[in-house]
C-alpha cells in the first residue's frame, strides 16, 4: 500500500547554497516524506540517470517509492517504482505497457473530463492522479493550467466518485505551502463527502528551504491534524459556553469592542460605521495594505470584505491572507456576484484566496457562488426561487467552503458547513450538503429593507462583530443569533418609520436599543 501524505517533488534549480540534491531529499525523507519524484527538467539523459541511480539507492533504504518525471526510458532502466506522465506526454495505456502491471504510474489532472478516461481505463492503467494547478505556483515556467483552489480539487474527487474509480489515489499539487496547506485538505472533498485528498504535492517548500529537516517536520505536523482550527479564540468553559439567546451574544460584543476593519463599497462606508457603532464595536475603514498586519494584529479584530466597489484584486488577497495568518475572523459578501466579468472573476479568486468564518449574500449571489444559476439585476438579485431551492444552494456555499453561509431575503437561511473543522486525509467527511443543519428566520414583511442602500451591507457588519464574540465551534450560534437581532431590528424599524430615511435612523436607533438598554 503505497503512502501518499507527503510527496515530495525534486527540482535542483532552487537548491539553497551549500546543499545538494541528495542532501535535500534525504532530510526529508528522514523526517517523513512518503514518496520522491526525480523531476529535473532541463537535465541531459546522462545525468538524469546518474542522479536517478543516487536517488533510487537512497529512497530504497528509506524504503519510499522513487518515481521518475516523464522519463519512461529511464524509469524502466534505472528500474524505479513508477513514473509519472502529464497530459502532453506518452499516453497511459503506452506507458502502462512498457513499464509493466507492478509498477507505479501517475498522471497529471486538471479537468474533470479526465477522469473519464481513467474510468474508461479501468483499474489497471493509473495508480494515482497530481491534482492542480491548486494555487500560483512559480515551478512550472510553462504552466498551461489556470489554478482552480480547492474548489477544483473537490470537482476531480467527485467526478472519481460518480466514475466509481475508488482505486485512483489523489496527491493536490501546486503552490501548497504551510499558509494553505490545511485549508485545502479542509476543503477539498467529494460531494459525496466519502474522500478528500489522501496527500499533497510539494517542491519548493522543502527543496528551496535552507533547513529542509524542520520543513518537512512542520508539514507533517499540519497533515497529521484531523481537525483543524483557523481562529485565534479563547476556550469558553462558562456559562457563554453554550449560549444560545440573542441578548448574551450581544452583551459580549458590547464587552469586547471589536475592531471590525472594513473593506466596502463606498455607499456602505458611513452606514456601515455606524451600524458597528450601534452594536458596540469600534469600526475603521482601510484599504492601505500597508497596515493590514497591524489591524489584524489587534486583539478581537475582524475583517469584512465586501465587493460592493471592485478593489484591487491584489490589496483584496492580501487582506484575506494577513487575517488568516492571524487566524482573526473574515465575514465575506460578495457582492453582485457575477454580475459583470470583471465581478465574477474577482469574487472566484478572492474565494480561492483564503478560509472564511462566514459567507452571505442575497438568492442571486448564493446561487451564483453555489453554481445552480443566480440572476443579479446590478448588485440585486434578480427572479425568484422557491424556499427549499435557496436552501439547497446555501447548503452547498456553506460544504464548498466549509464555512457558515448566510442567504439573505425575507426568509435568512444560515447553513453550518464547519462539520466541527475535521478534514482526514484520504477519508472524507461522511457528510453531504444536503445534511447540513440550518436555521430559517422568518418576521413579517420588511419592504422598506428595499428601499435603502447598504442595508444588506450592515448585516454583514453585525455578523462581523458577532463572529469575532465566537469561539470557532461557536460561529454558527453566533452568526444566527447577529441575523436575527439584525432581523428584529429592521421590524421594529419598519413599523416606526415614516420613509426610507427615517428607516435608516431607526434601525441604527433599534440596534443600539438592543445592545445598550439593558
């Protein structure tokens, strides 16, 4: 049974001064590399195969596989485990007939598609698949393949499920490192829910390292969790550690002042501060990636993305990855989701870009991000679905993104897709979309909600501060409970107001009533 946690592949243009390539490879496979792939690209035959004779009798005493790049000839020669072949290379039915029944044989995968072939193939041909490009990676100068994040991971493995081709070990490749290394395995499952990845693919991070040892022991550290925490939160043993009305989440708001760092569209801005204000948090306004790390650094900190005004894609991914690398909160709203290219494209590389605490948005943007439709109208959801079809869609934001997924509308559907944070390698979470818990919260009818701007903007600013109150295992309590005193809220608001501007005043007046009289 071959192990496929950690595969490590070669690559000698990168080698820190005063190391070498066995050097290299054999500190990691001291320190717990499971399988080596010899892939040296720009080599003549004859040093490829001096180095492969080297590398093979290495991997032999470790007892780990050794698997050539490419090179059947030298695979078959030098008489190594297997060979791996990409999609421009010998084809695998040839492949499989020059090297044999025992031997091993990879193949690169980017498309679903693909894995018909290995179906149509059956179990014979291909022993495993490197599934990528996952992230931008700067190994391949000749990348052809658009990086799909986890996201794309999860369509392979379900088409391996709907094909039945449980025989087929998957390894994720391309520019995984420490930083996302645990987000993709927590993302990257089946439909199904029956399989994840059963190991990842690396290069740099313990070629390029100038201590390729503790590398490799800090990757196996992080693929030995089975469960896997993204926040930074205090263990609540007391009575806040099960609660469950409203009125307690709001007293540890208002006690904690959180930092809610707004990343919004320009419309939002002042209702959006004074929405935190109203809730008892302390808002700021900052797209100056310069300072990002030391926002994120302040105690009870959470960030809100929200796409409303298309910033720079680069400032936008680096909030994102400054907040998880703090392990603060992000509430994302992506905004008029796919209603233009430029939107689309956007909101699909920020969703690739980082772990989420929560995910809202209105009918059109959850079916859009859930890919069953989704008609935006601007930034407005356009049509209507029928209540268990937003269900659905909500179900599969939250399994996609393993994250709590907020669907805004007269009816608010929030959907807990956590599965408490465990992702094992190869297993799966022996869960479906469709048996996610949810809550439905329903009031009476809230039309001048339509008839202002921003207002579901600020309630992903309560949920916001609310998620930065929550330990991680209490983020669904926390966001159901920030939904529905936004809910009541604008109720009361409605009934009082005599228009759309004084609807405003009144909601702020309202939230604040809720919070602040006691």
């Amino acid at each position: 049974m071959i192990d496929y946690t950690l595969y490590l592949v070669t690559d000698s243009t990168m080698l820190p001064e005063g190391t070498t390539l066995l050097s290299q490879v054999e500190a990691a496979l001291k320190n717990g590399v499971t399988i080596v792939q010899l892939r040296e690209k720009d080599t003549d035959t004859k040093t490829l195969i001096h180095k492969a004779l080297e590398l093979k009798q290495l991997c032999d005493r470790y007892e780990v596989p050794l698997i050539i790049d490419d090179r059947v000839d030298v695979a078959m020669a030098i008489d190594a485990s297997g060979v791996h072949v990409g999609q421009s290379d010998m084809p695998i039915p040839m492949v499989r007939k020059l090297v044999g029944p025992e031997k091993i044989v990879g193949w690169s995968v980017g498309k679903v598609e693909e894995v018909d072939m290995i179906a149509q193939w059956g179990p014979e041909m291909v022993n495993y698949i490197g599934v990528g490009t996952v992230f931008d990676t700067q190994t391949k100068k000749d990348i052809k393949k658009i990086p799909f994040g986890p996201e794309g991971v999860s369509k392979i493995l379900t088409r391996l499920e709907e094909k039945k081709c449980h025989w087929c070990r998957t390894v994720a490749i391309g520019g995984l490192h420490p930083d996302n290394i645990a987000r993709t395995i927590y993302q990257a499952q089946s439909q199904t829910g029956s399989r994840s990845v059963d190991g990842i693919c690396v290069v740099s991070e313990i070629m390029a390292s100038k201590d390729a040892a503790e590398a490799t022991k800090n990757l196996r550290n992080i693929l030995k969790q089975e469960r896997f925490n993204f926040l930074n939160t205090t263990s609540i043993e007391s009575e806040e550690d099960h609660i469950k009305k409203e009125i307690q989440w709001t007293k540890k708001v208002k006690n904690i002042s959180p930092l809610i760092h707004h990343i919004t569209n320009r419309v939002h801005q002042n209702f959006g501060a004074n929405v935190a204000l109203a809730i008892g948090c302390s808002p700021i306004m900052s797209e100056v990636a310069s300072e990002f790390a030391d926002l994120s650094a302040i105690p009870n900190a959470v960030l809100l993305l929200n796409t409303g005004s298309v910033a720079d894609i680069d400032t936008l991914t680096h909030a994102v990855k400054t907040y998880n690398a703090q392990k603060r909160p992000i509430v994302f709203d992506p905004v008029g989701f796919s209603a233009s290219a430029t939107r689309l494209n956007t909101n699909l590389k920020l969703l690739s870009a980082g772990q989420y605490s929560c995910i809202k948005g209105n009918a059109g943007e959850i079916m859009g991000i859930a890919g069953v439709g989704g008609k935006m109208k601007g930034v407005d959801s356009s049509g209507s679905y029928n209540l268990e079809t937003l269900i659905e869609a909500t179900q599969i934001v939250a399994f996609k993104y393993r994250t709590i997924a907020v669907c805004s509308g007269k009816v608010d559907i929030v959907v807990d897709g956590t599965a408490s944070l465990v992702s094992p390698l190869s297993k799966g979470l022996s869960v479906t979309p469709k048996k996610l818990p949810y809550t439905l919260i329903e009031t009476t009818d809230i039309p001048l909600f339509d008839k202002i701007t921003a207002s579901g903007c600020s309630l992903g600013t309560v949920i916001a501060g609310y998620v930065s109150a929550a330990p991680e295992n209490k983020l669904y309590d926390a966001v159901t409970a920030a939904v529905r005193l936004y809910k009541e809220a604008g109720t009361k608001a409605n009934t009082t107001a005599n228009g759309s501007g004084s609807f405003q005043v009144h909601l702020i007046d309202n939230l604040y009533k809720a919070v602040f009289d006691e």
